[in-house]
C-alpha cells in the first residue's frame, strides 16, 4: 500500500517552528497496527490518519496517534488537519468560511476554516468544557525549588496558583516574568519531596502575562515529572485548563473573552494559540481555539498490507 501524506507546522505562519503533526489525507485502508507502526516510524508527537466511511463532502473522521500508541483527543491535530485538507485539495473549500465536521474518539468536533485567496488562512474549532478546580497546592518555597526559580517571582497580587482539570489535572502557576518561564528548570527531586504529587497534577502550566510578543497576552510552558529538562512541549492540550483558570477570577467577567498564548521563542519553535472563550457563571465554558499553519513536506509512505 502506498500513501501520500504531509507534515505541517501548526499554531505558526512560520516553517520550522509551532508543532509538527503529519497527515495522512486517506488512510481508510488502514488497521490499528499499521497505524501505531507508522506513527512510531514518523515518530512526530502526532500523525493523523483521515478517513471518509459516509463519502461526506464535510465530515471526516480522524485517528490520532503519537508513537506512544493512540490519542482520543487533540487540538494541534484539527488544525493541521483542516488545513492540509484544504491545501491538498481533499475538501473543496471558497474564500470566506467552510463549515467542517471532525470526528475524534471523544465525539464529534466543529470546525470553521478561514479561507484567503484560496487558501487557508485560519482553522478554529469549537469545545464545550467543564472543570474542576482546587486551591489546594504546594507552598511558594516548594515550588520554587522544584521550578528552580525565586519563591518571589510568583505573583499573588492578580493571580494564584491553582490546580485545575478538564479531565486531565494541571497544576498553574503565574510567575510576574517572561524570562522566569524561559528560564525555569524542573526539579525532579524536589518533586517527589513536595506536596505537589498529592495534588494530582502530572504536569505544571508556568504562565506569565507577559511576553516578548505583540501578537500574544500570555507566555506558557509546560513542565513535569514526564517531560525532559530541555524539552518545551506543545502546550494546546491545557488550553482549556488554562481558560477555565481565568475564568475562576472575580476580574474575568461574565462575557465573551480573547486572548492569544504563545509558547516557545523565536529560536525554539514558537505557537500562537488564539482563544475565544464564553464566560457564564455555572455553565459549561464555550471555548474556540484556532491558529494558522504551513505545509512543511509532503511525502510518500510504503506500508506493508
């Protein structure tokens, strides 16, 4: 068997930074193993595999794997997804706004995608989430030392660290800089000597409402016991995480909030994720994330039947 497939940068308008997810436009043919085998020999954080079981003009249902093995849900995906969709020719798409329907293992997705001169120029896409959120966390000077910042750097003056879930619990801290996030380091051994392990959390978000770009209001960074010293991953996943965050303050008002996150620096790989968000107190949180991106390769792959 023999498929085309494509990688793109996503959450950037620039190559070589953002997050890399390839795409295999029509991948119906293909079994689970194979799947999980060519995500591992890709061995991209993500590879998506689309097909189209009801010959719909636009709906397709997307499989996702790393080369962990297999994904029920991802935001980098959709974005990469619709655009390379929409760029190879796979959904007929016209200049202003398309209307598309992505089905993850968790359900069925809204997608909107921006089309400019005929091509992509936007992908948004629609959740509804609800959380869970706890104040409940370690002291200053614990994470300090597992962030290997200064106690002081984080701030309780507009913010507070909180432990927040959506399904999947990030412990969030708000430090005053843009280079305390660059520059933190975590420390797994005064991890495992802290209380932040009781909290749940397998990951911490570090934010600053601060960074070095105008096209961003916050600069975020994941952290944690499973992520490397050096590494600066993908930070989409706790997006809604982090908006339920903003939205358990008193200053974020009922209404419809946006703001953009930005992850990385010029030199490591930089995303832009533009949020939406409805904000009304005791319902679900109306969130729609969306980005741009950039065909990077396109390819083919020989897979064993």
């Amino acid at each position: 068997m023999k498929l085309n497939y494509y990688i793109a940068d996503v959450f950037t308008n620039q190559m070589f930074a953002g997050a890399q997810v390839a795409v295999f436009p029509n991948a119906d043919n293909l079994n689970d193993q194979q799947m999980a085998l060519v995500a591992n020999e890709i061995n991209l954080p993500e590879a998506v595999f689309v097909s189209n079981p009801d010959n719909s003009e636009t709906t397709r249902k997307m499989r996702i794997f790393s080369p962990l093995g297999e994904i029920d849900f991802a935001g980098h995906p959709i974005v990469a997804t619709a655009f390379i969709l929409g760029e190879c020719g796979d959904i007929k798409l016209s200049d202003g706004v398309t209307s598309l329907t992505f089905i993850q293992n968790i359900g069925e997705i809204e997608v909107n995608v921006s089309v400019t001169n005929n091509k992509v120029s936007f992908v948004q896409f629609t959740r509804k989430v609800t959380s869970v959120i706890d104040r409940f966390t370690p002291s200053d000077i614990e994470l300090g030392e597992l962030l290997s910042i200064n106690p002081s750097e984080i701030d309780h003056k507009k913010y507070a660290t909180r432990l927040v879930s959506c399904g999947f619990p990030y412990l969030i801290v708000p430090v005053w800089n843009y280079e305390t996030v660059r520059n933190a380091t975590f420390n797994f051994a005064a991890w495992s000597q802290s209380s932040a392990p009781q909290t749940a959390a397998q990951e911490i978000l570090l934010f600053s409402p601060k960074t070095a770009f105008m096209d961003s209001n916050f600069n975020a960074r994941l952290l944690g016991q499973n992520i490397g010293v050096h590494d600066d991953p993908a930070v989409g996943s706790a997006i809604p995480a982090f908006a339920s965050y903003l939205c358990s303050f008193d200053f974020t008002q009922e209404g419809t909030h946006t703001f953009a996150v930005d992850r990385g620096d010029a030199d490591n790989r930089r995303s832009v994720i533009n949020v939406e968000m409805d904000h009304n107190a005791g319902s679900a949180l109306n969130l729609r994330i969306g980005g741009e991106a950039v065909l990077v390769a396109e390819a083919k792959m020989f897979i064993p039947n």
